[in-house]
C-alpha cells in the first residue's frame, strides 16, 4: 500500500497545526460557530446527537496493522473504547471532546492517518473495491488511481466551498463491489481497443432523497488526463450546481436538469480549456504511486486445498472467504455483524486483534467494505482453519457475508441527530430472528439494508430488502422497499406500500423471505426472483397478516 | 466602499468604481468590473487587456463560486488585480491566494496575525493553479 | 413548559438549562418561556453553550420529559448501550424515553 513521501507527511503535519490553531480561536470566540463549522467539517469533527464525532478518513478503505492498532488505541485513549466502520469505509468514534480533537489528528499522523475532507462541502474520501489486488476479476489495481486522486482532490483551492458533498469510487473490474453507479463520480478503469488503460467515467449517481444512478459521461479518459478531466467535471459542478436548496445541491441534480448531454457538453468545454494550462501531474507520478500496490511476496507453493472437517469452519470457509487470484490464498471477510450486534461496531481490544491478524496473516493489510465488514485481502488458505479459531474467540467469526444477517446499518436515532428513527435495534432484531444458520443458508444472498433517515446513508435504496426510518407524527415507523442493487446490475428498490412499527417489519421481512423461499426456481437469489415475479406477490404476503400498524 | 485590508501587488491600485458585468461591455472606458457568484467570468475575456481591476464578491464565505471565477480570469491570463470582496475570512485566505487573488477587502477587518498565519502556513501544494506554484507532483519528479 | 438545551462547547456534552447554568441532567432543565430567545443568544455569545435550541418538554414523574423522541434520546445516551448512558447502573433509566 502507499507509503507517505516527506511531502504527503509535512501536508497531514500542517493540517494538524492549522486545526490546532482554528479550534484555539472557536474556544477563544475569534471564530463564531457558523464561522467555525465548515473548517471543523472538513477534518471530520461533527457535533453529533450526543457529543463530537470524528470521521477518520481510510483511505479507499485501506489500512495496515499500525494504523489498525492506532484506530484501536484512539477508541480507548479519547473515546469509550469502541469505533464504528461506516458505508463508506471510514471509521466514526462517537464520543469526542472539541479540545482533544486536534490532540487525535497528531496521533493520526503519526501512522499516516488523517480526518481529512471526511465531512464538508468538498470532495469526500474516496472509495474503492475491498477486493482490490486480490480479485481474480479486475483488470488492474484500481487504488493507485485513487490515491492520484486522494492527492488532487486534498485541500483543493478551488473545491472546498462546493456546492454540497462530493463522492468518487474507483473501481477496475466489471464486477462492481464499490456501488460505484451511486456516486457523484465513478471511475471504472478499463482498457481501449488498442490495449491502453483509461478511465471510463459516470457522473451523477447518489442516494437520498432522489436517488439515481450515474449515467455514462466519457467512455475513455487516457490516464494521462485523468486529473485534468476530473478538474473539469468539479469545475462545471462547483459554478453551476444549485445553491438554492441543500436537497438539491448535489450533482445528480445538476446532471439531472441540465440533462447528460449538457452536461458532458459543459465539461468537454471546460476540459479542452484545461488541458492547456498543465495542470496534470506527468504520467511519472502514476509510475511512482503503482508499485506501491505490486502483489505482497506469495508463497508460490501454497496447498490450495483445506480441511474441511470442522464443520462451524466450513460454514464459514464457504459464506466468508471468498477466491482470490493467486492459488493457495483466499480473501476473508471478517464479519462486523454478530447475532443481535451493532452492525459495523468494533472494540478496542477486537480492533486491535484485527490489527494483528492483519499483520500475521494478510500481509500487513487490511480493507475496511462499504458494508461495514473488514477484509483480510491475502491470506493462506493453510492458514485459514487458525484464523477462523482466534476470530471465533473474539466474537468476529459470524459466517453470515451477503447473507440476510449481514445487515448495512447506519447509527441511525440513537447516534444520528438526521435521523428520524432508530436503526440499530432493528437490525439487532431482525438478527436475531434470522440467527439460525439454516434459515440464513435458505435464503442465501440477500442484501438488507437500514436507514435511518432519507439521507441513506444505510444506502436502503441499493437493499435487495431496503428499511427507511421515517417520523410519523413523533412515533418511529419504518417503510420497506424491494429490489435494489448496488452491483454491476444496479438498481433502485421500490417500496411496497404503508409502513410498520419495529415488530411490524420484522414481520414484514419475513414474510418476504417467505415468499421468495415459495418462489424460487432454481439458483435464484432473492433479489432474482423478485425481478422475475414482481413486486404483487411480495406486497400480498406482506399486507396479508392483521391490520399494518402504519 | 469597504477598505482593501491586505494587498500583494507592488502597482498603485486603481481607483475606478467597479460596475456590473452587464453593464462592463457596454462601457467602453471602463477598467473596473465586480462579479457576483452567478456571473459568467468568462464574459470579461475579451475585455482583459482594458482590465485593471475584478473584485469577485463573497455574499456568504460558504458559496466557492468566487474560486472558479478567479481561476478561470487567471488561466486566462488576466494580470491585473483580482480582490475578493464580502464575507472574506482567514481561513479561507490562502485558498484565495491559490485561485489567484491578490487583494482582499473583509467586509469585518481581519486580525492582521492570524491572517499572516494562514497566509505562511503550506509550505507545499498539491494541485497545480495558476499561481505558479509548483505541485508537490513537480517537485517530486523535477 | 420551554427548555433549553445544546452542547458544551468544549466537550460535546449535551446540556440543558437549569436557570442559572447548563445542567448534564435533563431533570434539572428549567421552563425558559418567554426568555427562551434571550437567553440562548446570551450564553451562546459568551460561550457556555453551543448549538444551542429551545424544545417542548412536560414535567412528569419527576423529571422532565422533551417532547421529542430526539431529545429524550440526547438526554438519556444511545438506547442500545444502556453502559454508555448517563445512568448505566439504573436498568429503567431509559424507560421514559421511547
């Protein structure tokens, strides 16, 4: 992975200094709160439902065991000894205090870590493929050109006061694991006819209260022009994105109104005009940034094959670890979503345990999913029976990934001041009735996903079953959809009619499952049987019960 | 007309009011302009060597509007003085400086130290504007 | 009844007003009624509280109940880490909340 330069480590250093010093002039009164605010956003600091909350930004999700065990140590040091992975592979803690901030910023730097632009107006941290380097289907490592990025898009001059938050995915393989559609950019990194890398670029996507997916914007960026193009997208965006309204200021609804062709026609515009005035970095610094990311030293003579005979350890072998390119390894997902937990909450000592599982079994690296799991990307499969056992104990061995008890959660009511309704205790519920192993093998595949607001950040519209928490007249209430998809096959759920109270969507839940279990023909998934049969067979199971508490 | 409180340019600044971009075409004399956030600073490209003065005004710090409009003059070509106007805050100072500002009139007077502070604080940037600045990139490979 | 509420500047706390300070303990919120404004722009200007806002709330059992499931949540903790609570020993602590 990258390893910070002189220079990348005096820009995160700086940073801290001129963060120490903005919240002395907030604590003084030099800097009112308004004043004060989008500074504090742009290095994560929230001031959240309960305290300060500090997003610590992972690089597309990347990270090493110091930097784990930092994260860990931070829970303990400054926070009540636990962190929370969010959709977009960061890490929150919870329980901040302001003039401690900067005093946590400095201990990021000292593993290369930082909060930067992990809140605000600007572009946010940039995500990718937890499977990057390790998939048998990309075409290359995409988080080289996601770092390139990472650097432009820090302390842009010109981005920071955007018109909203902005979001970019890179990704490089066909198999789209990044919901790289539901940004405000994605960037698939493919190959030309004549055998060149390039950039294939979709712009508008999101989720919230309009969700819509990226259309195609340029086919082809020549990696050479790839900031300048990016420059130009940002550009366009930061003139003419609508400040009017902050539920419309994001750029699906600029590409929306203007239409795509308008808008790609502005960006080409803009991106001829850039392409005069030098502002890419030559095609020297991709060339220095790519062989950070060359395959970790593979013992070549790896066995590929395991025993099986532990039969806990094959449920998992099978749900949990996924084929990786080189022969002998595996990717393991280590599963953040115990029976009836927190989905996506570690704590400091299982966070720390990771780190070291990381450091002795997966190269020194980690990744860190959008569905709040963390990875070990390159691991011997001789050496998956031992992990299994040291996760078990630890309470990180659920066998449950892409599985109904694989639930995105965002903190919902009881962390979130946005939200209008709890959202963990009904991912601890929904757990919970679908603790059994068998029922959850039944089901197979299938993506549930909780908001606990519109803002969805629980990405509920992508959920093969998606929960939104809506305030109805001050009581919690819960709509469902169906039919969303984050994948290459994208797609947006549809909600089935009134909502439920909390047991009334469990209900609800199940009665879907059921009829997808009654319905299926074949290897269907449940998310396949729905787009086959339709949404009136699942609406008539799941209204058919007593009167809908909606 | 709010005071100029910071200025990084050695030529007397000009004394001229500044009027709208609609009206800077028509008047033909004219070496002032002031840009509003929805203005096109494009719009003035043609009127660049009569130029001596763009404020570009800040109605809300939070609207960056101002930053494409300086940029775009800059690449242009535009030398004379680019003043941002309005709510002009420390904090957003050095970021000013990298679109191509080069005076700068706070609707609230600046504490002349903190200003200082911001302005020295980057030693290096990443992206490369107009300014002349070389990116980290530059310097890393020469 | 009108009370006040925000966060401690410094530590992020969430706070309520208790007529002459800002309180940790939602039971010690005071009706502000008609002062409401002017005591927020006050002690947000001197800086004893930030983000500060007033809310509905009833007197009942011997607390103060915001009107809000919101608020009854910032005044209690996160519901599902009753340990992270302002009352972590107190197993119906969290009962008046839902």
């Amino acid at each position: 992975m990258y390893k910070y330069d002189s220079y990348d480590q005096e820009m995160v250093d700086t940073r801290v200094a001129e963060f120490r010093d903005q919240t002395r002039r907030r604590i003084e009164g030099h800097l009112t709160e308004d004043q004060f605010k989008p500074l504090r956003l742009m290095n994560g600091l929230y001031l959240q439902l309960h305290a300060y909350m500090l997003r610590v930004a992972i690089p597309y999700g990347t990270l090493n065991s110091a930097q784990m065990r930092v994260l860990g140590d931070i829970a303990d040091k400054y926070d009540r000894g636990y962190g929370h992975f969010t959709t977009r592979q960061n890490i929150q803690y919870n329980w901040i205090k302001l003039d401690e901030a900067p005093d946590i910023l400095a201990d990021l730097t000292t593993v290369e870590m930082h909060a930067i632009q992990t809140s605000g107006n600007c572009i946010r941290n940039i995500s990718s493929d937890q499977y990057a380097g390790a998939a048998a289907d990309e075409l290359v490592d995409p988080r080289p050109y996601a770092e390139l990025l990472r650097q432009w898009s820090s302390f842009h001059p010109e981005f920071v006061t955007l018109p909203r938050k902005f979001k970019i995915a890179v990704i490089a393989s066909d198999t789209d694991r990044a919901a790289m559609r539901l940004h405000d950019i994605g960037i698939q990194i493919v190959k030309n006819a004549a055998g060149e890398l390039g950039a294939r670029f979709y712009a508008g996507g999101g989720m919230g209260r309009t969700p819509m997916i990226a259309p195609m914007i340029r086919d082809f960026v020549p990696l050479d022009q790839l900031i300048t193009y990016s420059e130009a997208c940002l550009r366009v965006y930061n003139r003419y994105g609508r400040r009017d309204n902050k539920y419309k200021a994001r750029i699906k609804i600029l590409v929306h109104e203007l239409g795509r062709d308008e808008y790609v026609r502005q960006v080409e515009e803009e991106f001829a005009h850039l392409l005069t005035q030098g502002i890419e970095p030559p095609i020297a610094e991709l060339e220095r940034i790519v062989p950070y990311f060359a395959d970790p030293a593979y013992d070549r003579s790896a066995p590929d094959s395991v025993d099986r005979s532990d039969p806990d350890f094959a449920l998992w072998l099978d749900r949990n670890c996924h084929a990786h390119k080189q022969p002998g390894y595996s990717i393991v997902t280590i599963s953040l979503k115990p029976v009836g937990g927190i989905p996506g909450d570690a704590s400091a000592d299982q966070i720390r345990l990771m780190a070291d599982l990381g450091r002795d079994y997966s190269f020194d690296e980690l990744r860190v999913t959008h569905a709040q799991n963390i990875v070990l990307p390159h691991v011997r499969k001789a050496d998956l029976y031992a992990l299994w056992q040291k996760l078990e104990a630890a309470g990180l061995g659920t066998a449950n990934l892409d599985q109904i008890g694989d639930i995105i959660a965002c903190p919902g009511l009881d962390y979130c001041s946005l939200a209008n309704a709890r959202s963990i205790p009904l991912a601890q519920k929904i757990s919970e009735r679908f603790a059994a192993p068998e029922k959850q093998a039944a089901i197979g595949e299938l993506k549930l996903k909780i908001s606990g607001c519109i803002n969805a950040c629980g990405h509920h519209h992508a959920g093969h079953i998606g929960i939104l928490g809506v305030d109805k007249k001050g009581v919690e209430n819960y709509q469902l959809s169906l039919g969303g998809s984050e994948g290459a096959d994208t797609s947006l759920g549809k909600i089935t009619g009134p909502g439920f109270d909390e047991d009334g969507i469990v209900d609800a839940v199940e009665a879907a499952t059921e009829v997808y279990l009654a319905n299926k023909q074949g290897g269907e998934r449940f998310l396949d049987t729905y787009r086959r049969i339709g949404m009136e067979p699942f609406k008539d199971a799941i209204y058919a019960k007593e009167p809908v508490n909606g | 007309m709010v005071e100029t409180q910071l200025r990084f340019r050695s030529d007397e600044p000009v004394g001229d009011p500044a009027i709208t971009v609609d009206n800077f075409g028509e008047q033909t004399n004219a070496a002032a302009v002031r840009i509003e956030p929805g203005d096109d600073a494009r719009e003035l490209l043609p009127y660049l060597d009569r130029l001596k003065l763009v404020e570009v005004n800040f109605p809300a710090f939070t609207d960056g509007r101002g930053y494409s409009a300086a940029r775009i003059l800059r690449e242009a070509g535009y030398q004379g003085e680019l003043r941002a106007v309005g709510d002009v805050l420390i904090d957003q100072l050095f970021a000013m400086r990298r679109c191509g500002f080069d005076s700068f009139a706070p609707q609230a007077p600046l504490d002349p130290a903190d200003a200082e502070a911001a302005l020295s604080r980057w030693a290096d940037v990443y992206q490369a504007t107009a300014d002349g600045s070389p990116a980290i990139w530059a310097k890393r490979h020469g | 009844m009108k009370i006040l509420t925000g966060n401690d500047l410094k530590s992020g706390a969430v706070v309520w007003w208790d007529g002459n300070g800002w309180s940790l303990h939602v039971e010690d919120a005071v009706d502000a009624g008609d002062q409401a404004d002017a005591i927020l722009a006050t002690e947000s200007a001197a800086r004893r509280v930030n983000a500060a806002y007033a809310i509905d709330a009833t007197r009942e059992d011997g607390t103060v109940r915001p009107a809000h499931i919101k608020d009854r949540i910032r005044a209690l903790g996160p519901t599902v880490r009753m340990d992270l609570t302002l009352k972590p020993a107190d197993p119906e602590a969290g009962s008046w909340v839902i």
